[in-house]
C-alpha cells in the first residue's frame, strides 16, 4: 500500500502529501511538508462518504478521523449552493414552459425539512443520505 | 582493419580528419581531437571523462558515447550518449530536423497525474516530487528541483468523482518550488463555483 504524509494544515484540516516515487518519501516529508508531519499507509485515511467531507477530517495523533460538525457545515454549504441553482432552474423552467418536480410550496417545505435533517443527523451515513435539492 | 582500436590519445596531424573502418569493432580511447571529420563504422566510446571535439563532423554507425561530444560539424550515430552534455545547434532523427533551443525550451519541464479522492493517486510524474491535497479541491504541485524563477507556465486539467463532469482549474499561487491551483465545479443556472475534488483524473504540465 502507498505511503503518504499529513500534517495539520492552517485551517485545522489535514493535508495530505503524495509522493511520485521521484525522491524517497522522508526525503519529500523534509522538503515538501512542514515538520511535525506524519507518514502513514494511505489505506489509514478515511475512506467510502468521509472522502465527500475531506475538509472535515481532522488529525489526532496518527488517526484521521471526520468531525461530524464539520462536516454537517460543509454539507449545508453545498446544499445552499445547489438549493440556489435549483431554484433558478425552477424558475427558468417556468419561464420556458417546462414543468418542475413539484408546485412551489411543496418544494419549499422539502428544502426545509431537508435543512432540519441536516441539522439533526449524527453520522456522516446520514448526511449522505440527505443528499440535495432537486429543481 | 578488424577488431578494436585502444588509445589513450589520437589526432590526426592533417586537416583531412580521420576515419576508422572497423566494422566488426569499435574505437575506445580517452578523448578525441579532430582537425577534420572523424568517422568510425563502428562505434566510438570515449573512455571515462573524455570528450570528443571535431572542427569537422562525427560520424559512427554506431554508438557515440563520452563525457562531452562538440563539433562544429554534424554528429551522428545510431544512439549519442553523454554522461555531461552534447552541444549542438540542432537535432535530427535523419528524417526531421529541429534547433535544439526549440527541443530545450519547447519541452514540458514538470508534469504529474493524479486522482485525489478515497484513492489518493498519483500516476505518473516527472519533475515533480509530491502532490499536496490541501483541502477539496485544493493542490500543490511540489517540484523535484526548484525553478531559478517563477516565469513558468502551468497547465491543468481536470475531471470530477464520476467522470461525468469537467472541472475549471485555477491557479492560486506560483512559486519556484511549487504550485498552488484549485479545481472547480460550476452550478451553470445560478454561476456559482465551488471547489470540487479531480476524484477521476488531474493533468498538470509546466513549461518554461
């Protein structure tokens, strides 16, 4: 399994280095990455979903791990930006006569009720299963 | 003349060069030095640190192989190989030719593939040492050996998790020792961006 380098990185996240096989990896780790990072086998990071929220990952130790509040921030984010596209597409099709998914009520009260869930999961499974709006 | 010529020195005293036909052997000396043109039908192998300087041209049907092969002529053989450097103001495969400043300058300096997703990848490098994943979308591509400077272009391209989208690259920051670039996703209905991961494929290619 291929070895990488991470360390913490300025905003609290972690930064994952990947050597090219170009220099030996403590070679890179001194040049490349600041000091205090780490070596470990890639198959040691977070994997499936909590690839999804990367900047949720967090570094305790030798262990990657997600922080689930962070993650839900980065999920919420997201969901906004897509909820806003959405709504545009919604609007757009209305204009063009094309027929949305639902009437506009209906549409609003999802995406609220989809906010709260976000709100109220616990596990990252969940916040994926949330997923996004849809025009 | 059949077999292999030894010497630790040969130059011919007239201006009308020297030429060895050996087609069974090779020519195997420490350095040469030539008024004229020097040809072998063999091979020519400077031994050790030696160079071969001609005012006229070099010629082997076989290999050239020193430290450093100059002449103000042209050089062929089947393979030139230097363990230093080989001057010359052009290059030619015998059918197409080219200057070697367009060879030089015209030749990517740094290039890398990678997908930075649940397998964080890197394919294939050159000039490059590592690839930092930053935060999503987020890249920095670190040099093997800095650039004096940083008048380089870089280029990127990139595809998302699915492979079902095309990702917009930017660049961040551009230093001689790495480069810092992001790679985006775009909500076309509403224009706006954000940063997505290349989860299928990331190119990076620097010339100077």
């Amino acid at each position: 399994m291929a070895q990488v380098i991470i360390h913490t990185n300025s905003n609290g996240g972690v930064s994952v280095t990947m050597p090219t096989g170009e220099l030996p990896i403590e070679q890179v780790q001194a040049k490349d990455t600041p000091e205090g990072s780490i070596i470990i086998d890639s198959s040691a990071l977070p994997q499936g979903n909590d690839v999804i929220y990367f900047e949720a990952w967090e570094l305790h130790g030798s262990n990657v791990s997600v922080n689930i509040s962070k993650a839900k921030i980065i999920h919420t984010n997201e969901f906004n930006l897509i909820a806003a596209a959405a709504h545009q597409t919604r609007l757009s099709n209305t204009a063009i006569g094309l027929s949305n998914s639902t009437d506009d009520t209906t549409w609003s009260n999802n995406i609220v009720s989809m906010r709260n869930a976000i709100a109220n999961t616990t596990t990252i499974s969940e916040l994926v299963a949330i997923g996004f709006p849809k025009p | 003349m059949a077999g292999t010529i030894q010497a630790d020195f040969l130059q011919p005293q007239s201006s009308a060069g020297l030429s060895i036909l050996n087609p069974s052997g090779n020519t195997v000396m420490a350095s040469v030095n030539s008024a004229g043109i020097f040809s072998s039908t063999g091979s020519l192998l400077v031994a050790n640190t030696g160079n071969v300087f001609s005012t006229g041209n070099v010629t082997a049907s076989g290999t050239v192989t020193a430290a450093n092969v100059t002449a103000s002529g042209v050089i062929t053989g089947n393979t030139i190989t230097s363990s230093n450097t080989i001057i010359a103001t052009n290059i030619s495969d015998g059918a197409n030719t080219t200057s070697m400043t367009n060879a030089v300058l015209g030749s990517a300096k740094a290039w890398v593939t990678f997908t930075a997703s649940g397998s964080t990848t890197v394919n294939k490098a050159y000039g490059v040492s590592s690839v930092t994943w930053n935060g999503t979308g987020q890249y920095t591509v670190n040099y093997t050996n800095a650039f004096a400077d940083t008048n380089y272009v870089c280029l990127a391209m990139a595809d998302g998790y699915s492979g079902s989208y095309g990702l917009i690259c930017s660049v961040d920051n551009i230093y001689s020792s790495n480069t810092q670039f992001s790679t985006w996703k775009n909500y076309s209905s509403s224009g706006v961006n954000s940063r997505s991961d290349a989860g299928y494929y990331c190119g990076f290619v620097v010339h100077k």
